[in-house]
C-alpha cells in the first residue's frame, strides 16, 4: 500500500506539492486536493457551476477553530495551576496573526501560497490565513489525533518558547486603546451576544472605533473575546487605515 502511494505520487501532477508538505512537515498527504485549497488566496478563488467561489476562506474557518482547540488544550495540561486569564493570554499569544504570519514564513509554507497580488491591496494576514487553512485541510486529511500532535511535536515544541511567551505582552486590547487615544478616536468593547450555559458559555465581543463595528472576537472568556476582537480590529487597521503603536509594534 505504501509502495503504490509513493508510485502514485511519483507520477502525479503535484508530485512537487506533495514534496513540499512532506519536507515542511514530514507527512506525505492523502488527499492533496484540499492542501492545494487551503493555499489558494480569495484573490484567486475558483468560480464553482453553483456560483459559490472556491478559496481558502472556508478551510481557514475550520482550521482557526481546530488550532484554538488544541492550543487551549496544551496550555490546560502545560499549566495546570494558573487561572483561565493566563491560558487566555497565552493562546492569544501562539495563535495572534502575527505570530502565525511569522510561523508560516519561517516554514517555508508562504512559498506555496498562490494569490493575485496586485498594488492597491494589502496582504498583511495572507500568511497566517495560509497557515490557519492548512490546519484545516490536515484535520480533514488526516483527523483530530493526528493534527494535534503535528501541532504540539512539530509546530509548538519547534518554534515557540513558552517561557519567552510567558514573559511578554501580547495585550491587544491595550494597543488598541492606546491607538484611540493617541488618534483621539473612541474604542469600545460589548458583548453582543451569549451562548450555552455556566462553564460552556461563548462571548461575543465586538469592538468599535467611532461607532464603527471593525471586529469580533468569540471565546469563553469576555476577556479573552475581547483580546481577540482587539486583534482582529487591529489587522483591519493596518489593512485599511494607519495604524502605530511605536511603543509595542515589535509584538504585531
């Protein structure tokens, strides 16, 4: 069975894709269908007979969720003694935009990104979206078990360092503020919606900018919505507007 996988690879039209992904990670696909999805940007969407536009936006849905999962789930193990704030922080901190922009560059995985770049649009999130939608066709691919410990052995173990995260600030919420009040513009935080019950309810927190709605964030914590709309509202700033905070930009 192995012997006929790698002589059907051999011979595939994306032999170099699945090349690629075994050398980035170390796994040899089984349907490469959906990795070459995940990294074929919106800009490039394929028009479908039913008229749905075919991209990565949908992967990258499905892969945000699963690495939210699987981050919340290693720092309640990693940390067993500190409270839900700092789990929070903490998987804002390996899962920000930012810090996924830079993994996928580091992984080589930008390499593979097809997208129609053009001068008037800003691709500053194009990375981490990638990465996120990579996630996504993996846990499709190849399960929950097996997207999971590629996360943790090859991903967090490899290129984070919990200590160093520990230590450094990732306050989305407090940039943001400070960026209203440098600008003399106001920022404010609601929570706009609420599911479930006791210990499996979900926030949703919307930010807004002069009564502008730029990002929500959902988590099972306010605080930790908020971190995430924060964010989120951050990257539309940078996408469509000025946005400096000279004092903390290093962690963006």
């Amino acid at each position: 069975m192995v012997l006929f996988r790698r002589i059907k690879i051999l011979f595939s039209a994306d032999k170099e894709y699945y090349k690629a992904i075994k050398n980035i990670f170390g796994f040899w696909p089984e349907n490469i269908f959906l990795y070459k999805q995940a990294l074929r940007h919106r800009s490039l969407a394929t028009q479908m007979s039913n008229g749905a536009r075919l991209s990565n936006e949908r992967l990258e849905f499905l892969g945000d969720a699963i690495l939210d999962a699987i981050v919340a789930d290693y720092m309640f193990k990693k940390f067993p003694l500190r409270d839900e704030g700092f789990l929070t922080e903490m998987r804002t901190k390996i899962v920000s935009r930012a810090q996924l922009n830079k993994l996928c560059q580091k992984l080589g995985l930008n390499q593979l990104i097809i997208a129609q770049y053009e001068a008037h649009t800003n691709y500053k999130s194009i990375n981490g979206d990638a990465f996120e939608a990579f996630i996504g066709a993996l846990y499709l691919d190849k399960g929950y078990r097996f997207t999971q410990q590629l996360v943790i052995n090859r991903i967090i173990n490899v290129y984070y360092d919990l200590n160093t995260l520990v230590e450094t600030d990732f306050n989305f919420k407090s940039k943001l503020i400070e960026w209203g009040q440098k600008e003399k513009k106001s920022v404010t935080f609601s929570v706009v919606a609420e599911q479930g019950a006791n210990h499996h309810k979900l926030y949703l927190v919307e930010v807004a900018v002069d009564n502008e709605s730029i990002g929500k964030g959902q988590d099972h914590s306010i605080k930790g919505a908020e971190q995430i709309a924060a964010e989120k509202a951050i990257s539309y700033l940078k996408e469509n507007y000025v946005f400096d905070n000279s004092s903390q930009s290093d962690n963006l």
